[in-house]
C-alpha cells in the first residue's frame, strides 16, 4: 500500500459511525443497506455517504441486487492497517 492508500484507509477508520459498520459487518456475511440502517440511527442518505468513504478506502465490496446494495467487509484491508503499524 502507498501512504496515499494509508491516508484514505485511516480517514475511514477515523469516525464513529464507520466503526460501527465495520463492526457489524465483522461477521463475514453480506449485509444488505436495510440491516445496516437497522443498527444505526442514521438516514438511508448519511449511510450511503459513509458507505462511499469506505469502498474508497477499499474496507468493504458492493454489489447491487434489485433496489439494495450487499455489503461485506474486506478483512485483508484491515490487516494491511495493522501491518502500517508493525515496527521492528
């Protein structure tokens, strides 16, 4: 990862509500919108802005099926922040 990756994954990783979806996600399974916004008291418009920051950041994968977008979360992402912080 180049600092550029580094940057956009840590301003991802830098608020509260993205933290919460990453939590929710965390289980492995693909999550549509809906269940997303079940666990947040957010509107559908803040959640798609918070969604946007983390696929820029690479942290999660979307795909569309009819009317929702499915989330899952990209755990290798998260272990490439870990690894920025592995001093010898």
């Amino acid at each position: 990862m180049t600092n550029k990756d580094y940057s956009l994954l840590f301003r991802a990783l830098s608020d509260e509500t993205r933290l919460k979806i990453i939590t929710f996600l965390k289980s492995g399974k693909e999550h549509c919108a809906c269940q997303i916004l079940e666990t947040l008291t957010i509107s559908q418009p803040t959640l798609s802005y918070h969604m946007k920051i983390l696929l820029e950041a690479g942290l999660i994968h979307a795909r569309k099926q009819g009317t929702w977008m499915w989330y899952t979360l990209d755990k290798s992402v998260l272990k490439q922040a870990g690894q920025f912080f592995n001093f010898k």
